[in-house]
C-alpha cells in the first residue's frame, strides 16, 4: 500500500480511469461487432455510421489513438463495401 499522499491520489485517479476507459472500450467492441453481424448492406451501413461516431469520440477522449482508430475505421469501411458488392 503507498504511504504518500500523492501516491494514494494517483491509486484512486488511475482506478477512475481504467473504470473509464473501460467502459469505453466495451462501446467500441459492441460497435464493430454490430458492423461485423450486419448482413444486410443498408443495416450494416448505419452501423457503420455509429461505429465511425463512437471510435472517432474514443480518439478525442484519449482511450485509443488516432492511427489505431483511422485502422479499425478503415477496415471496418471495407467490409460494408464488400457487403454492397455481393447486394
């Protein structure tokens, strides 16, 4: 157990976070997964749109980083592309 003050306050500010940032992370994989299951194009399409919305307010918040979002957004773009391809 840390005995400085400022110590304490980093264990209870970085339990916040992971709290945080957790929950967040949870958002981002239900998102993709929604774009993944889709099989119709036009519900895969507004998921899409959601997944976009929820990796780009990730990005902004500090829990992944802007190449990792640009990547997931990138591939997830390419799977609703193949999707209106075979509809």
């Amino acid at each position: 157990m840390a005995h400085h003050k400022s110590a304490l306050k980093r264990i209870r500010s970085s339990r916040r976070r992971k709290l945080y940032n957790r929950l967040n992370k949870k958002m981002m994989r239900e998102a993709v997964k929604a774009v993944r299951l889709a099989t119709d194009f036009t519900v895969a399409q507004g998921a899409l749109k959601s997944a976009f919305s929820i990796l780009d307010r990730a990005t902004a918040r500090g829990v992944i980083k802007k190449n990792t979002a640009a990547n997931r957004k990138s591939s997830l773009a390419h799977h609703v592309k193949k999707l209106e391809a075979a509809h």
